[in-house]
C-alpha cells in the first residue's frame, strides 16, 4: 500500500519524513511524495512583470527540491512517487490520498495557537477535516519514535476514547494497525466529575478530584469492549480519569506522562457552525500534542441495516399504578426466547436541594422497612414462570429528584440495553398540565424505549 507524505520541505516537514519513513519501513508501504503550488494569497506588486515567467520559475525550483526530497528517499531504500500539483495544500493531499487508496497520510504542522492559529488557519487542521482516512499529523518538537525504530519494543499508543462513533472508529483502525506493528495501547476516557454524578444519580458525599470508584467502574463497563479485540504482539488496556477542564488539554498532558510515541483520536470531522458548537478533540490536540497525532475519521453514518442486536438487560419502570404495571411483562416478552436479566425498578421522589452533585445528606433517605415493603411490590409483579424462559430479576426502589431522571440514571449505572415504562396516554392539555415521564424518558434516553400505553377507554 502507499503513504502520502505532504511537503512544503519546511524543518517540519523534515520531521514528517523521518515518521513517514519508519512506518513506510515497517509496513512496507511506498510514498507519494506531494508539493501543492498554492496561488498567492497576496496581491502581486503592481509593477511590470511576466506573471507566467515567474510561476515557471516557481513550479521549477519546486520541482528541483520535489526531486531532491525523493531522492533522499529512496536512497534508504523506498519506493517513492514524485507529485506536485497546483492548488490548495490540504485539497491536493486529500485528493491524492483518494486517488492512490493511501493507508495514510502524513504531513507536519507548525503547531500554532490562538490567535495566530485563528489568522493563519492550518493545512494540518483542514487536512484532518476533509480526509477520508487517517491522518498523521508531526509537530516540530521530539519524540521517541527514532528509538522505537532502532529498539525492538512495541510501538506505545495513546488513544482518546468515549462512547462515539469517532472512537469506534479510532480504535478500529488500532486494531488493524497492531496486527501489522507491535504496539502496547492505552485506551484513556476522561470524565466530568458533576456530570456523571447527576448522570449516574450517585448521591451522598462524593470526591469531585479523586478518582470516584462508582464512576468508573459504570464508565470501564461502557467501555469495555473497546479495549477486547486485540490479538498479535503488547497489550491493550483502558484507563477512566476525572477531569476538570479541557479533555484535549488533559489527553495531550496525559501522552507526554505516558511516554507516548502517538496519539490517536477520532474525528466527526465537522465543518463550520457543527465545530464551533461542538468542538473537537483533535482539532485542540493538533496545536498541543507533545507527540504526533493520527485523526481517524468516523465513517458516514450508513443507511443499510446492521446486524440485529441482542438484548440481555431491560429495565422495568413502574410507579404502581395499573398502567404502570401492565407495562412490566412486556419487559420479559423482550427477552423471551433468548433469556436475560430484567432490572424491576420503583422511582421514589426525593428532593436534593444541593446543587453539586455528590454533595447531598446521608441517611436522609427511605426507612429500611418502607423500603423492603415496595420491593416486595415489585417482586409480586414478576410474571410467573419467567424464570422458565431463562430470564432473572432483580429489584431495586431508586430516590431521585424526579421519576424519568432516575429511570434514565437506573438504566445508566446498570447499562440497560433498553427500557420499558407505560403511558397514560394522555394528550393535549392533559399532558402539558401534569407531564409525562414516558415522553421525558423516550426524549431523553440513549438507549431504546419500549413504551406501553394504557388501551384508550
């Protein structure tokens, strides 16, 4: 396969080479050597001049270090092919790497930061944007992939995940690229503390620096089937930290603590108003990583079906009314056939006047006795030989400040693979005047609702 190597035969583009090369030697990749002629983005001098003489002039020097640097290159013994173009730097890269079904490209970066970033934009930047494969972006600064190169140890990958589809996508790509390479990977996930507090509904006093065990032991959960999958040589492993600020910033600390050689994050690649709403990860890490970065596009999202999934946990939400009830045996119906877990779960309403999360009284909750007598509530609305289907149960009575924030924080914490709740059915100003929790939960969740409603009388 090929690597696209982008010049504009700057020292940082040097350093570009020197990756490219050893991952070229490693993969036993060729390289599409690329210079893009970009139009002047100042107004000629208003003096006589012959404008297509000094373009000449420009394509043929271009052409002679085009050639020196290829030289180079294939005096270390790689096959390389020479191509310079008119246009835009990051528009011809991306075309090239299209055009040649390039594994990757490469290109360096002069890591500039605001305000200077905001005048001058980045090629790196824009190259990252619009590319339809990895991008490996080399900053001017050191790095420990010469010894990686010279030692025989694994390659050490840092890789920025969360619950995304740019995740998936990075880690994939990792997957692939150490059934080829040697690598030892990190898988890091940042958390806001106060964030998934309120998400988990973990209440009482809670650690808003340290490392909370609840936290991550949901979030290493979630995660978990990112870091399987990894065969060939070193080791796959995931960390979750908390983290008060920017996760690009704390990622970007965390590879040069961790002795990174790369550092690997996804990108939804969005343009315009999307990036400025939403940020993005790799677009902070590309001016600030101590170490190269590799962008990895999150595919489009596609319109053919996927496999059919299969679910193993539902929970069950009932406030013990008779519509909430009649909605409970359609949460085993789900599973019937394949057998599972059903996680029967009762909200109590309670009131938390703090407003930082894990901050709030101990003790302060339901009596053991009220407590045990609305488990065994629950317990009686357990359809009869559901165990024969293969299908477990467990109860559980949940405070929370209202009853769709604690299904949502329920289904959360336990990693419910849907949840199922009745409906009242009702409309209009009915709905408007006393709400609906199964319109807050269906809009609020990210995972499926089963909804029941009450048959119209």
């Amino acid at each position: 396969m090929r690597i696209v190597l982008a010049t504009d035969f700057s020292a940082h583009s040097a350093r570009a080479t020197e990756l490219a090369v050893h991952l070229a030697r490693r993969l036993a990749d060729s390289i599409v050597l690329v210079h893009a002629l970009e139009p002047p983005t100042m107004p000629l001098p208003d003096v006589p001049t012959d404008l297509e003489r000094l373009r000449q002039t420009i394509r043929e020097s271009a052409g002679i270090e085009l050639r020196k640097a290829a030289a180079a290159l294939r005096a270390q013994g790689l096959s390389v092919e020479e191509r310079l173009l008119d246009g835009l730097a990051d528009q011809v890269i991306v075309a090239v790497a299209r055009e040649t079904d390039a594994r990757l490209v490469v290109l360096g970066s002069h890591g500039r930061r605001a305000p200077a970033r905001w005048l001058l934009g980045s090629t790196a930047e824009r190259t990252m944007q619009q590319a339809d494969r990895p991008v490996v972006v080399v900053r001017d600064t050191p790095g420990a992939l010469a010894e990686w190169a010279a030692a025989a140890r694994p390659l050490r990958l840092l890789v920025g995940v969360d619950a995304g589809r740019a995740s998936e996508a990075a880690v994939e790509w990792v997957r692939a690229f150490a059934r080829m390479v040697p690598c030892d990977v990190t898988l890091l996930h940042f958390y806001w503390p106060p964030q998934e507090y309120a998400r988990l509904g973990l209440h009482g006093p809670r650690d808003l620096v340290e490392p909370d065990p609840d936290v991550q032991r949901v979030l290493a959960r979630d995660l978990a089937h990112l870091a399987a999958g990894f065969g060939g040589e070193g080791s796959a492993k995931l960390h979750v930290r908390p983290c008060w600020g920017s996760a690009a910033e704390a990622l970007t600390l965390a590879a040069a603590s961790e002795h990174a050689d790369l550092l690997v994050v996804g990108t939804h690649q969005r343009q315009g108003l999307g990036l400025l709403a939403h940020g993005s990860v790799a677009r902070v890490a590309v001016h600030s990583a101590p170490v190269p970065l590799v962008s990895v596009p999150a595919p489009a999202r596609s319109a053919t079906p996927g496999a059919v999934p299969r679910l193993s946990l539902v929970l069950a939400a009932t406030d013990f009314s008779d519509t909430g009830n009649a909605a409970v045996p359609y949460a085993y119906a789900l599973l019937r056939g394949a057998g599972g877990h059903v996680e029967l779960v009762h909200v109590r309403e309670r009131f938390f006047p703090e407003a930082v999360r894990g901050h709030e009284p101990a003790g302060a909750g339901l009596a053991p006795p009220e407590r045990d007598a609305l488990e065994q509530r629950l317990r009686a609305l357990v359809p009869e030989g559901a165990d024969l289907h293969g299908i477990t149960t467990h109860v559980a009575v949940v405070e929370s400040g209202a009853p769709a924030e604690g299904i949502l924080q329920a289904a959360a914490r336990l990693g419910a693979d849907a949840i199922c709740v009745g409906s009242h059915g009702r409309g209009g100003l009915a709905r408007a005047a006393l709400g609906s929790v199964a319109t807050e939960v269906v809009r609020h969740a990210d995972r499926p609702v089963f909804v029941h409603r009450r048959p119209r009388e």
